[in-house]
C-alpha cells in the first residue's frame, strides 16, 4: 500500500527526468541525428517560436530510414507533432499511466507556461522504482514463475 502512495504523490522531477534536447523545426533530419549522437540521447523537443511543436525519437529516424525517406528534409516533416506531456507537478502515476496507454518510452515534461522542461523515460521510471524498493526488485530470481521439477545437484 505504502508504494502506491508513493507513485500517487511523488512529482515526475524524481523520476530522473532528462534534460531536453532542443532542435528548430526547419532543421535537417540529418542535422538533429547528429545532435542526438553528439548529446547521446534518443530524442530531440521541436521547437517552434520557441514552444514544443513536437519530438523526434529513434523510432520516428527509424521510420523515416525504412521508408527510403530524405535526411534532409525538415525534421516538422517527420516528428511526432502535438506529443502527449506532462506537467512537471503530476505524479509518477499519472506518468507511467500516460506512458501505457500511448506506449511512449519518453514523455516531454512541461512547466506552467507550457515550456519543456524535461522528459521523463522508461528507464528514469525504472530506476526511480529500483531506488524505493531495491529489496523487492534485486532479490528477485531471474526467472520467478519458473520452479525446477526436477531435485538440483550431481
């Protein structure tokens, strides 16, 4: 009980958000793939007069790459417009519930202003998770539901 109360009213900020990488919506697709590789990260916020236009992740490259698609086009061309967010207040519940039900690994966190500020991952989830309950979590078998018929030994 006490864990869901945790996630109910711990802020997105301690799930290890991730500083935002920033690219304008007319740059080269070419040009934000290396941005991505310079700052090793998985996604870049598009901005556009200086408000999130969308996000550009591996999977949209991927996407673009498997279609044959041009590096030089405009990254608006092929972002994720208009990406789910959420605010840097809300919890890690409604976090993690917006992540599932999109199937995002990475969520763009806003301020008040409607300013990007980070993003939370997958992975910050992860660890955010591993730090309250790392008894639970390391003392687990590798594979628990798995129970040996057989008496182990020579």
């Amino acid at each position: 009980m006490a864990f869901h109360l945790e996630i109910d009213s711990d802020s997105v900020r301690q799930t290890h958000a991730t500083p935002p990488l920033y690219v304008q919506r007319t740059d080269s697709v070419r040009h934000v793939l290396t941005q991505l590789k310079a700052n090793n990260t998985g996604s870049a916020f598009v901005l556009d007069d200086g408000k999130l236009a969308g996000i550009f992740t591996e999977r949209d490259a991927l996407k673009l790459m498997a279609n044959g698609g041009d590096l030089e086009a405009e990254v608006h061309q092929v972002m994720t417009a208009n990406p789910a967010t959420v605010h840097d207040n809300d919890s890690v519940s409604a976090a993690i519930r917006t992540m599932s039900q999109g199937g995002y690994r990475r969520v763009p966190i806003v301020d008040d202003k409607g300013q990007p500020t980070g993003a939370v991952k997958a992975s910050g989830i992860l660890r955010y998770l591993v730090e309250h309950f790392p008894q639970s979590i390391y003392n687990l078998p590798p594979a628990p539901d798995n129970a040996s018929k057989e008496r182990e030994g020579a």
